[in-house]
C-alpha cells in the first residue's frame, strides 16, 4: 500500500504543493528533449534520404565543437572559426560520399551500418590528434551567446530560465522550421524525399544522387555544429558528449526513423519524461534513472506503436 | 493502320540508335550483340518473351546498365554508356515495369518531381523559398497543371500516390516522365496489369502524346493487340538476341518471331 501511495500518489501531491518547482522540472525537461530532438534530426536526415543509419552522428557532434574550440583555441577569430568549421563539415560530406558511399552503393545496410561504425572511429582519431582529447569550454561569450539567468517569481517561488537555454531553444526552433520548409516546398527537398522513396525513379528523371547525399550529409553536419555548440554550452566540450548521442535511439523509436516532427516530438518527449521521472520518482529507485528510464519508455512504446509516434504505417500487401 | 505514320518513318532522323550492344550478368548474358535505332517521331516497340532482355535494354538506353560492348548514339552523340544523369539531362525519361513512384509524395509532387532537371535557381533561394525560387516554383506548377489536366487526373492531384489504385499510378507516373518535356520517351510495359477500359485510355494518351508533343516513344509491351495499333516499327527480342525488326505487318509474317514468340503454345 506504501508503495503504491509513494507512485501514484505522493509525486502528485508534491507536483500540487511546489508548482514553481514543477515548472523548472519541465523546462529542463523541455531544453534537454530540445537538443536530444536536434541529434535525432540528424539521425532522420540521413536516414530518410540513404536508408542508412548514420551510427556517427553522435561524434560528428563532438567533431563539430571540437573543430570550432580548436580553431578558436589556436587564434582564429570566433566567427571566422565558425565559417571554417562549417567548411570542414562539408568537405566532411563530401568526404563521406565520395569515400564512403559512392563505392558502397547498392550494397546491403548492414554494410552501410559499419561503415558508419568505421567513421565513428575515424572521427574520434582525426579529432584527438589534431585539437587534443581533453575537453574544452565552448567559447559561447565570444559567439555571442547571453549568459546568466532570467527568474521569474511565480507561485511563490521562482522558476529559474538560463539565457542560453533560452537561446538554445529559439536556435532549434528556427531550425527545425527552416528544415520543414525547405524539405515540403522546394526543389531540393523534393528531390530529397524523392531519393528516400525511390533511388531508380529518383534517377530516372534525373537527380543525382551523389549530390543529394552530400546535400544531407551536409545538413546533418550543421545540425550537429548547432548541437554541439549548445550542449557543449551548457557543459563543456568533450568526447564523452557522444553518450548523449546514444540517447537519440529511444527518440527516434519514439517519433519514427522517418519523421521529422516525429523526432522533435519525441525528443521533448524522452527529455521531459526524463527530469521529471527524475526529480518525483527517482528517490523511490534510489536516484539515478535518468539513465534509464528513456530506454524503458522507448520499450513500452515499441510494444504498441512499433512505427513510431509519426512513422509510416507499414503495411503489406500480400 | 495509321498512314502518316508512314511517311514520318521515311523521313525521320535516327534520334537514338545501339549498335552491338552486349551486356551480362556474371555468366548470364543478358543482351547479345543487338543493334537497332529509334527514329525521330516514331512509336517503337520493343517485344519477345519473358526474359528476352526488353527491360535491360531500356536500363541500357537510360543509363542504369552499362552494358560491356557496344555505342549508344544519342541526338548525334556516340558514347560507350549512358550516366542516369545525362539521359535526363538529354532528354531521356521512362516509366517502370512495376511503377516506381514517390510512394510517399502526392500526385502533385510526384509530377513536380520530374521538372527537376528545368528547375534551376539555387539553394540559398531555395532554403528561403523567396524571391526568384518561389516565381520558379509557380511556373512549373503551372506547366505539371497543364498535364495534370492532360491525364484526367485532377482529382488525384493531392492523393498519396501509394494509395491509389494501380491504373491511377501508371497515371501519375506518365506524368511524372512528360513533366520532363523528354525527347524520347521509354515505357516499361505501360498497360501491364491494366483492365480493358483502363489499356484504351493509357493507349489514347501514348498516341497523343506522340502526336501532340511530337515525343519519340520506346515502349514494351506483352499485348500483341496493343503493340500492333501503336507502333510504327517493331523489333523482336528473344534469349538476348535480336531476330526481327520492321512494321508490325512483317514481323507478324517473320517465321522467327511465330516460332519464338507467336506460335509457340504455352
């Protein structure tokens, strides 16, 4: 009976009795499901548009804010470094499609899959031995990016906003809306969902794939630079980040591999399930289900909606 | 059958012509040696039975295979393969045996699709879908309007392709193809699968087409009926080689053609 009272019961009650803390819970909550959703994007991206599952991701968020704090750190002007470092993720994608997966085409996804693998290691290679493997501090002053907080009374208490979760958050946004745009209105984009259907039809009236792989690894590439330059804001910018990275799978099981709300929605979602499974239900665990309890929500979901929140519905005709 | 058919093959250009072409799979040999052309302004059939090479020679045509002997002519250019990308860009566009469509795309979209190659302006417009790219985009709109109307499928137009019935796909995808403006138009098996009514009105658009736009059409087809009203040339393929080619009065009289194709019962 305790026990049941401590689940279903106490963590309401408390909810009820210190709402400032509620809505500080959620707004955490919603800032981490932010950048989780950002990493996912990049996930869907390249997944929509070459089937493959990029496992590099992660890094090449690492990769991102590690090339800019290097260059930073070895006198490029901020801005300046940013130009570069946007340069040297395309050259990455060229890189990735020339090297990659022009000579793979047509070969199995598992195949791809490794291949991802391989560059996984590569980057974290190319990264330690040319800006170091010790973290570093994002230079997100000298970008620009407003520091301290804003509070806001409020029932009582106050809720707390960090000015660069605000920024982070408005970044995102603008972001995302581009992304949906630019993927529903254009000739690119169409080309885009155009290769994701069909690769024959796609180059039948005369796509080129090779262009539209770039164009996605591309993307995918500032996607990871935003990221990284925000996470890499809040805590600091280092190889371990790539954990994190690992923490898109449940977000994209929960918003589908192909859906770009999709992986916005479920990133909230796992980001703000997260804080506050944390906060009200972590003590009855003995703290620490952050970790987990992501995985877990990705688990139960899988049982009733295996697409995914916004996936295609996969029918068969037989 | 169609007079001025007639006259147009005595004087037309060759616009696409194979000479030699062999191609194989590991040990298989799918297409042995065969050459023939494609005049400016024809119908040409291609037929022979199951296997016979038909849709390799078209992937030959529109550069998905590279065949390992043999020139393809084009428009007066010689080269040893085609690229995908150079058979669009040159004027090549082509339907599916089993259509392929963006399955996930509207009607709309599908056909938008193929104004690809026409649309131009560049990514940093297209990203804000302003300026010139948004004039852009509203003039092609109108044109795929145009053949939208054409095919009789306005209703369709905001459909998800994969959702419509199959006569309806086939639709969509002759569009998606004459939104390229092409030269030369390949069709895998057009009236596959189709029902009586359905095979008279894709036979209607393919005559018109030809005849309007004045587009060259390459088209395979299993339905004898169909294949000898269309076209104004045939040629027969059977076990990767070429064993006849001619108006489909003398193919039907070729003693090859009834043996390999014809007259044997199944």
């Amino acid at each position: 009976m305790d026990l049941l009272y401590k689940i279903f019961a106490d963590p309401f009650i408390q909810m009820g009795h210190a709402p400032d803390l509620l809505l500080q819970t959620l707004w955490e909550g919603l800032v981490g499901g932010m950048l989780y959703a950002l990493i996912a994007l990049g996930f869907v991206l390249i997944f929509k548009a070459s089937g493959v599952f990029n496992f590099a991701q992660g890094i090449m968020v690492v990769f991102a804010a590690l090339t800019l704090v290097g260059l930073h750190a070895k006198g490029v002007p901020a801005f300046l470094a940013l130009g570069l470092t946007i340069g040297v993720m395309f050259v990455l994608a060229v890189a990735v499609e020339r090297l990659v997966l022009r000579p793979l085409v047509n070969q199995p996804d598992i195949i791809l899959f490794m291949a991802t693998f391989g560059l996984t290691y590569f980057l974290i290679g190319l990264g330690e031995l040319v800006f170091g493997g010790d973290p570093k501090v994002m230079i997100a002053s000298e970008l620009y990016l407003p520091k301290g907080a804003i509070d806001w009374k409020v029932f009582g208490g106050f809720v707390s906003f960090q000015k660069i979760d605000i920024a982070a958050a408005v970044i995102a946004s603008v972001m995302v809306a581009t992304l949906a745009v630019f993927f529903q209105k254009t000739r690119i984009g169409r080309a885009l969902r155009a290769v994701a259907d069909s690769h024959k039809a796609a180059l039948s009236v005369g796509i080129s794939l090779n262009q539209i792989w770039v164009v996605v690894w591309f993307t995918a590439g500032i996607v990871a630079l935003a990221t990284g330059i925000m996470w890499g804001a809040r805590s600091n910018v280092s190889f371990a980040l790539e954990i994190i990275a690992l923490k898109a799978l449940p977000v994209l099981i929960l918003g589908g591999f192909t859906s770009i709300p999709g992986a916005i929605v479920g990133g909230l979602i796992i980001g703000i399930g997260e804080k506050i499974g944390e906060f009200y239900w972590g003590p009855l665990f003995g703290s620490g289900i952050e970790s987990w309890l992501a995985y877990m929500i990705a688990l139960v979901f899988l049982l009733f909606r295996p697409q995914g929140l916004f996936g295609e519905r996969i029918i068969e005709r037989i | 059958m169609r007079a001025p058919a007639d006259l147009k093959i005595a004087a037309g250009d060759v616009l696409l012509a194979v000479e030699n072409v062999s191609l194989s799979f590991g040990g298989v040999k799918a297409i042995r040696d065969i050459s023939f052309d494609i005049r400016k302004g024809e119908i040409r059939a291609i037929i022979g039975p199951n296997g016979a090479g038909k849709t390799s020679m078209l992937n030959v045509i529109n550069g998905f295979y590279t065949p390992q002997q043999g020139r393809i002519t084009f428009k007066g250019k010689t080269r040893a393969k085609m690229r995908p990308h150079d058979a669009a860009a040159g004027g090549i566009a082509r339907t599916f045996q089993n259509v392929a469509l963006f399955r996930g795309m509207t009607a709309l979209d599908n056909i938008m699709a193929g104004r690809t190659l026409c649309m131009k302006r560049g990514l940093f417009w297209q990203a804000l879908r302003f300026g010139p790219a948004m004039k852009e985009e509203v003039e092609h709109r109108r044109y795929v309007e145009e053949i939208i109307d054409f095919l009789h499928i306005q209703h369709i137009r905001k459909t998800q392709v994969g959702r419509l019935p199959y006569g309806l796909q086939k639709r969509v995808e002759l569009g998606r193809a004459l939104a390229m403006e092409p030269d030369l138009l390949l069709l895998d098996e057009p009236m596959a699968g189709m029902n009586l009514e359905e095979k008279e009105d894709m036979s209607r658009f393919i005559l018109d087409v030809n005849q309007h736009f004045g587009t060259t059409i390459a088209l395979i087809e299993h339905d004898m009926g169909v294949v000898m009203d269309l076209s104004d040339r045939v040629v027969v393929l059977d076990y990767g080689r070429k064993i006849a080619d001619g108006t489909p009065d003398e193919v039907k009289r070729n003693q090859d053609v009834i043996d390999a194709y014809l007259g044997v019962a199944h």
